[in-house]
C-alpha cells in the first residue's frame, strides 16, 4: 500500500474549484481550511481533540496557466449509495467527461468525472 501524505491539484479560478470540490468532499466528511495560498480538505476523525492536525490532505492551488494532466485522483466513498448520490449532481456542480456509477474491474463501484479544469476525478467505493 503507498500512503501519500498530500495531494495538490492546480485550478484556473481558486473560488470556483473550490466551491466544486466542496459539493462533494463534504459529502464524504471532508473538513474545508482557506488558506493565503491554497483551499485543503481533510478527513479528521469522529473524536478529533482541537490540536488534531492532518496527515493527509487534497489541496487546490490558483494558477491561471495550469495544466491538466492524465492523473486521476480518487477519494473513497463509504458506500455505493454515496457514490450514487455524488453521481446525480455532478452535471449541475459543472463536472464534465462524466462516467456515471459502474463497477469497475478491480471490482469497486465508481464514477468518474473531470473538474471545471479538465483535472480527472473519481469517487470509488470499494466496498
């Protein structure tokens, strides 16, 4: 298993991406910081003391010249039901190329999309 620590995507407009990612990472229990330079989201757990503080984060960065690669970037879901539900306002949220919920062939259950950026994303239960 690889344990990344962070992942930083850059976005063309910072308020946009953000308003976008955080349509469903809330859904998933992401926790939404602002930052002078970059939006985060991270996953504390239930009982977190206040000095918690992440190991693991996603991050969007401003850069109007950005980029979009062939790198996807997937958030795990707890349930089919949740990918289901993301799935059914991804068209309004602005995603684009989107892969409506299908089982994939490792066998988990995901859809998957790209951001107002053309960034890839998927969301995968692999339950």
């Amino acid at each position: 298993m690889i344990l990344l620590g962070g992942v930083e995507v850059g976005v063309r407009n910072r308020d946009a991406a953000a308003a976008f990612y955080d349509t469903f990472l809330t859904v998933l229990g992401a926790v939404r910081h602002d930052g002078e330079r970059e939006t985060t989201w991270t996953l504390p757990p239930p009982e977190a003391p206040p000095q918690w503080r992440a190991h693991q984060w996603f991050a969007i960065v401003a850069n109007p010249q950005m980029t979009a690669g062939s790198t996807r970037v997937a958030f795990l879901a707890p349930s089919r039901g949740t990918v289901d539900a993301i799935a059914t306002y991804l068209p309004a949220i602005g995603a684009q190329q989107i892969a409506m919920p299908h089982t994939t062939q490792a066998g988990g259950y995901a859809c998957r999309f790209d951001d107002l950026d053309g960034n890839r994303v998927e969301v995968i239960c692999l339950d």
